[in-house]
C-alpha cells in the first residue's frame, strides 16, 4: 500500500531547514510534496504557506509538515483552516502524543532553535506514530470540529 504524501512548506526562517527535511523524507521512502516557497524570500509571510499546505491537508487528507522561526506563527495560521490539528513538537515524546491523544495532520517545526537531528527525531516520531482511536480522544475530537462551526 502507497503511503499518502508528506506536504511540506516554510517561510524565509525555516527554508533552509525544510530543504534538509525534504531531502531526509525522500531517503526514507516518503513521496514528498513542497507546497513553497521554491526560493529564499527574507521578506516572505508564514501565513501564506502555513494556508496553502493546511488546506491541501484539509481537502486531500495526508498529513504536512510546516515551518518557521519558532515553528508557532505558522501554526497558529495553519489552525485558522477548518479541519487543521496542527501542533508544534520540541521533542519525541511529545511529537507522539500528539499524533496518539489528538490526531494531528499538520507538525509545525522552528527553523532555529534545535539541531536537524532534534527536528528529525521529533518527525520520525511523529510520522511513525497513529492516532489511538481511543474514545475520550474521539470525543475531545468531535469537540474541536463543533468549535469550528
């Protein structure tokens, strides 16, 4: 079975990073799309990124990957798209959880702030871990989609 591709986009402070990110994605067998930008803009905005990948999750399903200086304003853009649990994660465990607890399609990574190997351990986490189908879960899902309405 064909796994779902991975979106993936940045502004100017997490370009670099999303580049080495890319790359390491496709290494491990994942079809990557780079939803932008294709070139360093230093006067780019996250939140026309952060709105470009959240709403390919939104209508094509799949999870993406954004980000930015402190991985935060392009995640809290990301989370003004109906459908979007996007969440930052600083480390393994908590890329986990996030995945387990609340089902999130979008992770939001700094540009700054970690090493790519902290980044890349707090990714294969994420991506290696699925949501628990636990029914409190469910239900504080169900919740969240209420709130959008």
């Amino acid at each position: 079975m064909a796994r779902a591709p991975i979106y993936i986009a940045s502004d100017h402070a997490g370009f670099e990073r999303k580049a080495k990110l890319a790359s390491k994605l496709k290494a491990a067998g994942y079809d990557v799309v780079d939803l932008g930008p294709t070139a360093l803009n230093p006067d780019d905005d996250y939140p026309e990124f952060a709105a470009r990948l959240a709403r390919r999750v939104s209508q094509e399903g799949g999870h993406g990957i954004l980000l930015c200086w402190n991985g935060q304003g392009i995640c809290i853009a990301a989370n003004k798209i109906t459908g979007i649990r996007a969440v930052s994660a600083y480390t393994p465990e908590q890329a986990q959880t996030t995945r387990t607890d609340d089902d999130a399609n979008i992770l939001c990574l700094p540009g700054r702030f970690q090493t790519d190997q902290e980044v890349w351990s707090v990714v294969e986490a994420w991506l290696s871990t699925s949501f628990s189908q636990a029914e409190r879960h469910l239900r504080r899902i169900r919740e969240i989609s209420q709130l959008e309405q």
